[in-house]
C-alpha cells in the first residue's frame, strides 16, 4: 500500500513539474517584475491585453491591447517546391480582423515600440522606456536577433491553409485531419506564428509549443 503510494506520489510530482510555466518573469514580461524595458509599469498582461475595450481600434480577439504594426507589405515565402497556394501577406493588418501573426509582429517587425497601448494601464499612461543593450532601444523598439524585420520572404512561410489536400500535394506531410497532433497547432486550418510558439510559456526556449529535441515539432507535421 504504502508503495502504491509513494509511485502514486511519484507521478503526481512528475506531472505536476511538467506543467507549463508563466510568462510572469520571462522575455514576455515586461513590467517590473521582468526588469525590462517599462520600469515603471507593474502589470504583465497589459502590454498584450486589456480586461475593458478602450475604443473600436482594439476590438480584437483575445482583448488585444498592443498597438498593431502599420506595416503595409511583409512578402511572403515561395519556393520552387513550396505546394501551399494561398500564402498571404500579413501586410496592412486591421485591428479587429488580423491573423493572430500579425499580434506576434506588433513587436516582432521591429517598427512599434514595445510599450504602445491602445489603452494603457491607469496607474501609468505613459510608462517609462529603459534601453536594454543590444535588445531593446530607448524608443521601445525590439533590436536584438528577436527583430524579425519587415521582410517574411526568408522566414518559414505563416497565413496559409494546411488541410488534407495540402498533405497530399506534397507527400511528405502528415495529414492535419487524421493526426491530432498536427491539428492542435493549427488556428482556423491554417498555421500562423503560434503554430510553433506560445508566448505564454517560456519552458521551450524560444517559446516553443513543444520540446525541439531531434527537431520534434519540424517532424509533427513533416515527414522527414
Ligand atoms: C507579449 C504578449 C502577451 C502577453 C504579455 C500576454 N499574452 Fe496572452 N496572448 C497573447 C497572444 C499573441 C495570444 C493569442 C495567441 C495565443 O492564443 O497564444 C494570447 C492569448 C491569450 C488568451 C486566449 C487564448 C488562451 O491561451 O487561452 C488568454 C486567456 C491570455 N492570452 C491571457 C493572458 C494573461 C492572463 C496574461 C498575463 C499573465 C497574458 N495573456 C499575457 C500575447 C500575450
Ligand atoms: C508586446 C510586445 C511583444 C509581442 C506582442 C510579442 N513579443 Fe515576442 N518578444 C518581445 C520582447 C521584448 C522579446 C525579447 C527581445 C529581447 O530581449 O531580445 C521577445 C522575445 C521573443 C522570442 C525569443 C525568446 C527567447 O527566449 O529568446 C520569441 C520566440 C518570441 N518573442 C515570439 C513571439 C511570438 C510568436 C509572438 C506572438 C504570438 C510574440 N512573440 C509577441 C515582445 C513581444
Ligand atoms: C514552423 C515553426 C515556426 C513558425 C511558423 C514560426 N517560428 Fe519563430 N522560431 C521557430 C523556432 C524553431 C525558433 C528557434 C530557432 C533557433 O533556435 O535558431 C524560432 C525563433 C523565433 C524567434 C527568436 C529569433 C532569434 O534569433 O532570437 C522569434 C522572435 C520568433 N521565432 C518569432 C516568430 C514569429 C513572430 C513568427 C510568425 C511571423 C514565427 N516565429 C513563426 C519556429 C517557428
Ligand atoms: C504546424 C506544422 C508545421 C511545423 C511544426 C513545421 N512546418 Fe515546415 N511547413 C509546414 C507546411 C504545411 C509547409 C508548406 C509545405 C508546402 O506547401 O510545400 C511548410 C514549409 C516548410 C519548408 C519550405 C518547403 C518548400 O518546399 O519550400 C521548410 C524548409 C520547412 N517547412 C521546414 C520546417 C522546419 C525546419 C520546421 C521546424 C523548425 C518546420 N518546418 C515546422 C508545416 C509545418
């Protein structure tokens, strides 16, 4: 009984350190607590989300609250090999109805600074910009390799439709209506930056949704 017990224990633990971990004190962080870049606003979530709409503009899914990029062309991937045919343009996003990409590159296309709010947090309107060498500038804006720029024609291709017939057309792709694994990382059939990372949980450096060893995450969807 008692080692019944102390396995049982055993797998509770391990489960339970398996768990995802918070965003609260990771690069996401960038209040206070994360030490960087605001230093004078305390709230985390704010910078991505707000809890009350302050206008029309931010009427986003998931209560968006970070200024979106005004970017009007990024490009996008093509290849001599590539099968998908509706890779689009994340470029000239609308606040309201842009590809959950597009919320990655409010920061990540390295034009809007980081702490550009539609509604910023009432405790500080306008919150404080410390330069972080070689990471963040004194204008908020990203600098560091995590700059992806404004060029996605070299990046792996995102805002495109993975179905059956995709798979098919390639050979080589596991098939998102028969395999869960691969349907999990899609949103709306389609991949999109999330596909590969969750910005909540900084567990698998750089945000990944899973482990990478051995590549993991390439050969859910790939097979090679
Ligand atoms: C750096 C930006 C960023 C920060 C900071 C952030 N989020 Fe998010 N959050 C996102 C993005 C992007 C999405 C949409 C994509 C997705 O679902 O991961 C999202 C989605 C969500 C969702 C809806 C989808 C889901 O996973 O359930 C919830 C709830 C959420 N965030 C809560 C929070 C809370 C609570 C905090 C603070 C502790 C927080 N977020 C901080 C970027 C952020
Ligand atoms: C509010 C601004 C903001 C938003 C929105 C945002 N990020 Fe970030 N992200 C940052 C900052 C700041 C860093 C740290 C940059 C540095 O210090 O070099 C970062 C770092 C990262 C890194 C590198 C992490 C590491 O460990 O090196 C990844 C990957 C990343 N973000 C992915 C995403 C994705 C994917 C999304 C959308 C789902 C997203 N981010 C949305 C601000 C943001
Ligand atoms: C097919 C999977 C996949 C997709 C889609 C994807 N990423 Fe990544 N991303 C990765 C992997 C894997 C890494 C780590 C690369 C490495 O370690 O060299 C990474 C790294 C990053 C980094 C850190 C780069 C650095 O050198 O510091 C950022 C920032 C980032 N991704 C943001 C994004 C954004 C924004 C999007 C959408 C436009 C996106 N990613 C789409 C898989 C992906
Ligand atoms: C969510 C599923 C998914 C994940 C995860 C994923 N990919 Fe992809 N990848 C695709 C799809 C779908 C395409 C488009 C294939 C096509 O249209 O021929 C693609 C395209 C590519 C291409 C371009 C192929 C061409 O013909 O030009 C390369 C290379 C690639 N992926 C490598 C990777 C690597 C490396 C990783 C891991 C870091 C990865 N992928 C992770 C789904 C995924």
């Amino acid at each position: 009984m008692k080692r019944v017990l102390i396995i049982c224990l055993a797998v509770l633990v391990t489960a339970v350190m398996a768990n995802a971990q918070t965003i609260v004190g990771s690069k996401h962080d960038l209040s206070t607590t994360g030490g960087t870049p605001a230093t004078d606003v305390t709230r985390v979530c704010v910078f991505c989300h707000t809890p009350h709409q302050a206008s029309a503009a931010n009427g986003q899914y998931p209560l968006w609250n970070h200024t979106l990029s005004s970017t009007a062309s990024y490009g996008t991937y093509s290849s001599s090999t590539l099968d998908a045919t509706d890779v689009t343009d994340l470029g000239g996003a609308t606040a309201g109805t842009a590809p959950t990409s597009n919320l990655c590159l409010s920061c990540h296309d390295g034009t809007v600074s980081v702490a550009s709010m539609y509604n910023p947090p009432n405790e500080d309107t306008t919150p404080t910009i410390t330069a972080i060498s070689g990471r963040i500038d004194s204008g908020g804006l990203i600098i560091s390799t995590a700059n992806l720029g404004t060029d996605l024609t070299d990046d792996h291709p995102v805002n495109f439709t993975y179905d059956t017939a995709l798979a098919t057309a390639d050979g080589a792709l596991n098939d998102p209506a028969t395999d869960t694994a691969v349907a999990a990382l899609l949103i709306n059939s389609k991949v999109q930056c999330t596909s590969c990372h969750e910005v909540h949980d900084p567990t698998n450096v750089p945000f990944l949704v899973m482990d990478n060893t051995a590549s993991a995450l390439c050969t859910t969807c790939h097979i090679k």
